[in-house]
C-alpha cells in the first residue's frame, strides 16, 4: 500500500503540505496524549514517536477522522495487510468517539481542534475509560492520566 510507505517515512511528514489531510482513527486521539513510550516492539514505538513528534509541533495539521488502519496501524503487529485483527473492538472505541465528541468519519478538521475536543469532552469528564474498558494498555494509560 502506498500510504504505508508514505507515512512511514519521518522526513516525508516534515515536509508534507498541512492541506494535505492524514488518516487518524478517531480513538488514537486517546492514545496520543496518554503514551509514555511504551509498545507493542521498538518499530511501533519509533512509528508512534515519530507521528506523535509531528502532531506536537504542528498542531495545524490537518487530518481526516478514519474508522479503519490509520499512520499509527502502520507498525502495529495487530495490522494484518491494512486491516486490523482487533477491527470490531477498535471500531467500537472509534464510534464512541465521533459520538460522545459530535464528529462524523471522513470529518476533517485540526489535529488540534480534535484533540481539544477529545480532552474536554472525553478527557476531562473521565469518559475516556469507559470508551476504552477493554483495552490493553488501560492500566498504563490510568497512570498516565493521573499526570495529565
């Protein structure tokens, strides 16, 4: 798949056009502000490290709100050829978020416009960990939240 060697590529995000709209699926705006660093194995993390670092330092990139793999599935193992083995679960968390956030997919709109929204409406009334009570990485993300 091309997007997937596009957005696997760090130098390609720094000089992409911010018109240009990513893929994000809606609940990775949840794991973005609660990761620590930790992953599935060093080429996840170093994928997650890498998008993260973009979105920090420009909060004006666009992206388009995707129910399906997205630049942060790239280096997942549960990403079985663009699909993700989980889809029914994570797909789940998605629709939550458009819902609770009044978002719609194929929205496109501010990386940080989203997570705004995401931390206000979700974040900060603790509706996260509803949306995600079956999720691995809830432990870690508790503690994480709990220095936010």
């Amino acid at each position: 798949m091309i997007i997937q060697k596009i957005w696997s590529w760090k130098g390609i995000l720094n000089r992409m056009d911010y018109n240009e709209c990513i893929p994000l699926r809606p609940h990775h705006g949840l794991c973005i502000p609660h990761y620590t660093g930790y992953g599935y194995d060093a080429r996840f993390v170093k994928n997650m490290d890498d998008i993260i670092d973009h979105f920090n330092d420009h909060p004006d990139q666009n992206i388009v709100l995707r129910i399906s793999a997205d630049v942060l599935c790239l280096s997942c193992p549960n990403n079985q050829h663009g699909s993700c083995n989980k889809e029914k679960t994570v797909a789940l968390y998605d629709r939550s978020c458009l819902t609770l956030c009044g978002f719609s997919e194929g929205q496109q709109l501010k990386w940080g416009d989203f997570l705004q929204a995401i931390t206000k409406t979700l974040m900060e009334t603790s509706q996260w960990e509803r949306i995600c009570g079956d999720c691995q990485w809830l432990q870690l993300c508790q503690k994480t939240h709990s220095g936010i």
